[in-house]
C-alpha cells in the first residue's frame, strides 16, 4: 500500500496548475490519498478560488490516478481556501478582510475601473468573498457600475454598512456625495477620505478586497500604497506605447513601497468587428506581454475593446454578471483565477485567525 501511495503521489504531484506556474505538489494542493485495496479517494485543496476549474482538474486528477498500475477506481474531491496573506511594512491587516488587491494604472483611460470591478465579481464568481472599494475620489464609478444608489447605513454614527451589489460588498465616496458634487480636495484630504473609508466600513469576512486606486502615480497614489495595507497589486494598461510607459511607473512604484505585483492586465488589446468579425489591434500588440518579460512579471491576461463592456457597466450590470457565459466573462474569471493564484505563493499572514474558508465541491 506504501508503495501505491508513492506512486499515486509522485504521478499526482507533477499535474501542472496552469494558474500558478507550479504543479500540485509544489503548490501543496494534495491533502490526502486514501487508499482501500484498489480504489483511492483523493483530496485537493487549492489555495485560492476556482470554481471555474474544480471540474477539470478533478477529471486530470483522476485519470492520472487511474493511470497508476494497481488503481481500479478513484474518487476526486477539489475545493479551495484562501488564505491571509502579508501586507507591506509594518502595516496591520484590517479586521475580517484577509487580503487587499490594488487595481493600478499609470494613467487614465485605459479600463482600470471596468476591470477591478469585474475581477472582484469575477473573484465572487469562483467562489470568494469579495468587496470593492472605490478609492477613485475624484471620479467615483463604482456605484453607476454596480446600479447601488442611497447613502449607506451608519448603525451607530461613526461606522458604515458597505452596500450589496451583485453579491459584492461595496464602498465609494460617491455614495456620500451628490453624483454631480466635485470632489475638489488636496492630497492629505483625499488620504484621510481613503482611510477612513477602508477602516470605519464594516466589511464583513472578506476573502479579498479589491481597491480601485486613482490613476496616476503622483504623491497621492504613493502615500495611498505606503498607508494601505496591501497584499498584492495588479497593473491595467493597453497595448499603447504611452500607457505602457505609465503603466512601468505604476508597477516601480509599488516595488518601491514593497506590495508584490502580481501581474499585469493588458486591456482593449484587440477589436473585432461585429459585423464583419475583422480583427484589429487598435492600440498596438503585444506590449502588455513585452513589459510582463521585461520586468518578469506574469501577464494575467488580455481583455477585448469590446462595446458591451462598456455598456454592461455603464448599465450596472458588468459583463461578469450580464453574461456569465460570455468569452469576455470567461477572460475576466481566467484573470481572477491567475490573480488569486499568483497571490497564493507570497507569504501568509499568520496573524489573522478567524476562520473564512471557500469550500467547493465537485
């Protein structure tokens, strides 16, 4: 029996998780091999939500087992948990959130807001629990793009409730203003917003918070970084020579502050006709892969210039959510999926205790 579990081991743990780079058995994922004559149950445990994928990985789990000489039958459990995992500096995690993700880019006009709000429903999709705060103090689109109206809850006047959008716990200065109010502040004003944004909302045991952050990589986004406890960040950016060269001070800046990038979301990489399916590369090609090499990070994944992004989220209902099953739906879980994942192998955070897990079974 010994040695069948060595051998069912050995020919698990070299099944490839395309999401990390690794494979199970340097990801850890394999938690348990139980063995009674020639049939096995196996227990996989990823470290970060995918729905999306439990059921493929547990078919390859499976026939992989079953190709393992003495192995007649073989039953697959995959779910996942998500771990806390370190913030920089000497900064303290916030109570009930176990991640922060920051949603970055080196200038305007390129997606970032679209996209931090469809990764976090997107996260939500693959199992998560997830909030979104709008950190975007001078031009708030959280609120439009989750349909969320009314000034939320205050049960004892110095707290707030966030708001429930699309299954996303959700906080946005614009929620507190009047939609046509200009935000005209200065920096330390727009910090001071941030944070007590962040710290008096009442998130309630979040697997991942997503920040949208301003554009820009100006004093305020820094001192944001530095003050924010941040797990992880990820840079939006379009193929265009000049967002490329924003987005690569976007990323310099975190590295500075000690957040790890994950990655790099490389967005309206492509245009495809409607009516006649031509596709062209409207802002040029290839450059979010080109300062993945460069600065030997991971490209999480490109997303389309497509209308009905635009629409979706100018309607309140995001692609995520108005067409699950959509290529443009499947590309953001994909991205959510390698986000997630590529924060799975930083270190954890072992200071945070209270127990939210994801469980899915298959």
């Amino acid at each position: 029996m010994s040695d069948l579990r060595t051998r069912l081991s050995e020919a698990l743990s070299r099944i490839p998780d395309p999401h990390t780079g690794a494979d199970l058995g340097a990801g850890g994922a394999i938690k348990g091999i139980g063995i009674d004559g020639d049939k096995v149950a196996i227990e996989i445990v990823l470290a970060y939500p995918a729905v999306g994928w439990h059921a493929q990985l547990a078919q390859q789990v499976k026939s992989s087992a079953l190709a393992v000489a003495g192995v007649a039958q073989a039953t697959v459990e995959v779910r996942s948990r998500v771990y806390a995992h370190k913030v920089q500096g000497e900064l303290t995690p916030l109570p009930e959130v176990k991640n922060i993700i920051a949603v970055a880019s080196g200038k305007g006009g390129v997606g970032k807001s679209t996209v931090a709000v469809n990764l976090a429903l997107a996260l939500a999709a693959e199992g998560a629990t997830v909030g979104v705060l709008d950190a975007d103090i001078y031009g708030p689109s959280v609120p439009k793009m989750l349909g969320l109206t009314g000034k939320p809850d205050s049960p004892d006047g110095q707290s707030i409730e966030p708001k429930h959008g699309h299954g996303l716990q959700a906080m946005s200065i614009g929620l507190l203003v009047e939609e046509d109010t200009a935000m005209i502040w200065r920096g330390p004003m727009v910090t001071q917003a941030l944070q007590q944004l962040l710290g008096q909302t009442r998130w309630k045991a979040l697997d991942y918070l997503v920040i949208d952050l301003p554009p820009g990589t100006g004093d305020i986004q820094l001192t944001l970084a530095q003050k924010v406890p941040v797990s992880g960040a990820l840079i939006v950016t379009t193929p265009q020579d000049i967002a490329l060269l924003d987005a690569k001070k976007g990323l310099k800046m975190f590295e500075k502050v000690q957040v790890p990038v994950l990655g790099i979301v490389e967005n309206m990489a492509v245009h495809v006709c409607s009516h006649c399916g031509h596709a062209e590369h409207v802002f040029g090609a290839g450059g979010g892969q080109r300062m993945a090499a460069q600065y030997g990070v991971p490209l999480l994944g490109s997303l389309p210039l497509d209308i009905s992004i635009r629409e979706n989220a100018d309607g309140g209902h995001p692609s995520v959510i108005a067409d699950p099953s959509s290529a443009v739906s499947l590309a953001y879980r994909a991205i959510a999926r390698n986000t997630a994942a590529r924060l799975s192998l930083q270190a954890r955070n072992k200071s945070i205790a209270f127990p939210s897990i994801v469980v899915q079974n298959t």
